[in-house]
C-alpha cells in the first residue's frame, strides 16, 4: 500500500467517524467540535490531491470562520443537552429509504461518469497562480452569482433579525 | 536527498526551532516585565540571577510544580482540550516561517525552516492561527464560569472580527510579490532604491531598502500591526482578559502548567506575529552582510531575529503606554475604520501594481 492510500483512509476514517459523531452526541458543542474534525480532514483529503489552495481555505474559511461562529452561537444562547430519542416512524418508513437510494445513486452516478480509474495527484488545480485565473477570467460570471447569492442570504438574516419597525425603541441614556 | 535524511533534518530543524521558540516565550516575558517595570519606574524582577535573568526558570518550576485544580463543575473533556488547542496551533504556526535562504551542507540544500518552502505558507499561517481561537473560546465556556464565559465569547467576537482585517491587510503584499510563499514575498524585497530621474538623490536613496513598508505598504502595515495586536488580545485589545471587569477572563478557572500553556500561546503568538511582520513588509533576513564567510552565513539570521526582537519591544511598549479600549469602541474601530482602511489598501495597490 502506498503512503497515498494510507493516508487517504485514515483521512476519510476520520471524517466518517465525524460525521457518524456529530449525530450521536447530545450536546451541541460536542457534534460542532465533530464538524470541525471532518473539515479537517476533508482539507487533508484536499491536500492529498494536490490542491493546496482549496486545502487552505477549507481550513480558513469552514473550520476557521464558519464553525466558530456555530460554537459562538451555541455558547451564546448556552444551549442545553438534547434528548436523544429512538426517531419518528415517518423517519425510519421515508428515511431509511431515501438515504440507501440517495447513497445508491450518487455511487451509480460516479462509478458509471468518471470511471474507477484513479486521480493522480495533482489532477485539481493546486496552486493559486492557476485558480485566480478560473475564478476570476473563466467562471468569472458563477463567481459573481454566487456571491449575489450569498448577499441575499445576509439581508435575508437583517430581515428576519431585525425588530418590527412598530415597536417603539426606548430612548437611549447618555452616558 | 535521501529520504533518511530528508527526516533526520526535518527532526533536527523541529527541535532546534521548538527550543529557540520556547526560549524565546520564556525571555518575552522576562523583557515584558523588566521594561514595563522601567516604564513603570520599578525595577521589575532583579532577585533570580543578575538583572533577574533565571526568572522564567524560577516560574516554571513554580508553574510545574504547583497543584492542578480542577473545579468541581467544569465540562472535563473540553476544559483539559482548551489549553491543548491553544499551545499547539500557536507552536505550529511557526513551522512555515523561513528564518534565511537555504544553506548547502555537504551537496544537499537545506531549507531554514522547519518544512519545506510550501507555496501556500501564507494560508497555512492563517489557517492554524484561525483555528487557534477554539481554544480561547471553547476554555470560556467549559469553565462553566460566567466570567470565563464572558472572556470567552469577547475573544471569539474579537478574534473573528479582526481576522478580516488582518487578511485584507496581507492582500496588498501579496499584490505586489504575487506569490503566498514567504520566501518568495522576501526575495522581492531584495535590494535598495535607485534613482534615474534624480541622479543627484542617488546616494541618500541608496541606503533605503525595498521592503515593502519603504514601497508603499505602510497602510497595510498599520492595518497589519492594529489587527496583530487584536488577534493576540493584547493590549489595547486585550478585553477577553480584561482584569478590571472580567477577573482574568477565559482562563479564570484554570492554574498550573493549564495556565502556563495559555501564557505560553499568547507569547507565542506574538513572536509569529513579529516573523510576519518582519518577513511581509520589512524584508525578512535581508541587511547589510559583510566579512568572513561564516559572518556572512550567520548575519541575515541575526538581522531576521533583531527585526523581530524590535517587534516584540513594540508590543511590550505598546502595553506600557496605551490603556484599554470600552468594546463598543474596539468592535467600531475594527468595522468601521480598520477594515474599510485595509480594502482601500487592497485597491490602490491593486491600482498601483497594474498602472
């Protein structure tokens, strides 16, 4: 076995592991602390790849920024332990299902449209001299659309944050 | 290389630097109290060995040695983690951090830094140092301690806010170098000014290098500098630990060697803030480099260090002066005056480098 393959499933181990976690803990710190595990090691599978850049910024941007914000918010509002319950019939009758045929499908998909033949390292684009380009010269219109995108969900969150314009506002003391 | 010693240097070069790095944080603190002592007319530690000098030697023995309390209502597994996280993605950080140009020992070209030169090492530096706040954070809240918490939340707001600005202010280096290798971003800061327009300021302009902050960075300096500063939670940021109103903030309910690793992470941050600063707008290891061969090996290191030792100086100065900002002030300084500062930075130099 080469050092790749070792290093990929120990990688993939820890990310399932995560994500197996994240839905059998109670309490929320714990499943977001699990979250972080599998970005982690999403950018370690990133790494292996030979993309470096979308590594780093896995890293910066959904561990480093993303999550703290989760564990902001529930240190915050101090959210309790949840109760973990055996699941509603409706779950295990459309769930259970939905989730082997989903599996199912994405595995057809795969298998059939980019064969079993392995990705050589390197295949993505690793370094940022040739992913500014795509961003910013190639796919610069998705880019822009996405971030259009990501705009409406922020005033979408104003929206819903902000208080109803009807309720007076107290005076604020001078300090 | 072969691959033995490939790792046998690796190994080396880690524990060199981890020793170095150790030092170092045990003697910022000496400095840090001494100075500020001066500042302060006292005279700061003086009992331990002349000018107090086995102090650090002396705390951590005291540190080592001293109980491991552990309150009765703490949640355990991540009140033990918190302190882990902090000390060791602060010491990780230093591992891309170039300290001189590659040396050649026997045929074979070894790197000055602990790995090789990754052409990410930029990112990877605010990857690790973005991680870094979960243990901040997460030590507030498994205090179970409402001024831990508070501590804690501060540091987490704080940290992400300034984080932003921090980056942004790195954009206008990376601009001009167009690379996130280190080394790359201090090769292009080789060399002094020349005049051709006016040849009669030839000789004065010889003797300004062309670091980034001497070519138009110093915007992004002091952009760079403001957010360090905010990222570290020293003063005047430092309202995660604010004594007066939070008892020691985040890490109130922890002693011993827990304590010491926080202290330890804070200091070393700070010194990883200082090597930035220096390799990104102060030209790294470049000076002036004369004399002997083994002189001239040896100088751009000392160079590399003496910037980053005036940095620290800085800090510990800055600590000495300033006092501490209210948070509403901390928080609209770095949204509405440091981070508009920095895209301003970002696009005229942007505007600059394509003229």
């Amino acid at each position: 076995m080469s050092v790749h393959l070792v290093l990929f499933l120990a990688f993939g181990a820890v990310a399932v592991a995560g994500a197996v976690n994240l839905l059998a803990q109670t309490h929320p710190i714990n499943s977001a602390l699990s979250l972080i595990a599998v970005m982690a090691a999403l950018a370690g599978e990133y790494l292996l790849l030979g993309a470096e850049f979308v590594a780093a910024l896995q890293v910066i941007v959904y561990a480093g920024a993303v999550m703290v914000l989760f564990v902001f918010v529930i240190m915050l509002l101090n959210a309790g332990v949840e109760e973990q319950t055996t699941g509603s019939r409706v779950a295990i009758l459309f769930g259970v299902p939905g989730a082997v045929l989903g599996s199912v499908l994405v595995a057809w998909v795969v298998l059939r449209h980019s064969g079993t033949g392995e990705v050589p390292a390197g295949a993505l684009p690793g370094p940022p001299a040739t992913i500014g380009p795509l961003l910013f010269h190639e796919f610069l219109l998705p880019f822009e659309i996405t971030s259009i995108l990501i705009l409406i969900a922020i005033m979408g969150a104003v929206v819903l944050a902000s208080k109803p314009p009807s309720a007076p506002v107290p005076p604020r003391e001078e300090n | 290389m072969p691959i033995w010693l490939y790792i046998l240097a690796s190994v080396i070069k880690s524990a060199v630097v981890l020793v170095v790095l150790l030092t170092a944080v045990a003697y910022t603190v000496w400095l840090e109290r001494k100075v500020v002592g001066h500042i302060q007319n006292r005279w700061g530690p003086t009992r331990v060995g002349p000018f107090g000098l086995l102090q650090p030697l002396a705390d951590g023995l005291k540190l080592l040695v001293k109980e491991d309390l552990t309150p009765p209502h703490v949640y355990k597994p991540l009140y033990i983690a918190a302190p882990l996280i902090a000390i060791i993605f602060a010491l990780t950080s230093i591992a891309v951090i170039p300290f001189g140009n590659p040396v050649t020992i026997y045929g074979y070209s070894i790197p000055l830094q602990v790995t090789t030169d990754v052409n990410t090492g930029l990112l990877l530096i605010l990857g690790v140092t973005s991680i870094g706040v979960y243990g901040v954070a997460l030590a507030g809240w498994s205090s179970n301690n409402k001024y831990s918490l508070l501590g804690g939340l501060r540091a987490s707001a704080q940290m992400v806010s300034y984080e932003i600005s921090l980056g942004l202010s790195l954009v206008g280096v990376l601009i001009m170098a167009g690379s996130f290798s280190l080394h790359d971003i201090v090769d292009s800061q080789a060399g002094h000014f020349a005049s051709v327009t006016w040849p009669a300021l030839d000789p004065v302009l010889r003797f300004i290098p062309r670091w980034n902050i001497f070519t138009g960075q110093i915007i992004g300096f002091f952009c760079y500098l403001t957010a360090a500063y905010a990222e570290t939670n020293r003063i005047p940021f430092d309202l995660p630990e604010a004594e007066t109103e939070l008892v020691a903030g985040y890490h109130t309910e922890y002693s011993a060697m827990k304590f010491a690793m926080f202290f330890m992470a804070e200091y070393a941050n700070m010194i990883t803030v200082g090597c930035l600063a220096t390799l990104l707008f102060f030209g790294g290891w470049h000076g002036p480099v004369f004399g002997p061969t083994i002189l001239k090996a040896v100088l751009p290191v000392f160079w590399f260090a003496a910037k980053v030792f005036v940095f620290l100086f800085i800090y510990i100065w800055v600590r000495g002066t300033l006092p501490r900002f209210r948070y509403d002030q901390l928080m609209a300084f770095g949204w509405k005056f440091l981070l508009p500062l920095a895209l301003v930075n970002v696009i005229a130099t942007a505007i600059a480098v394509v003229w």
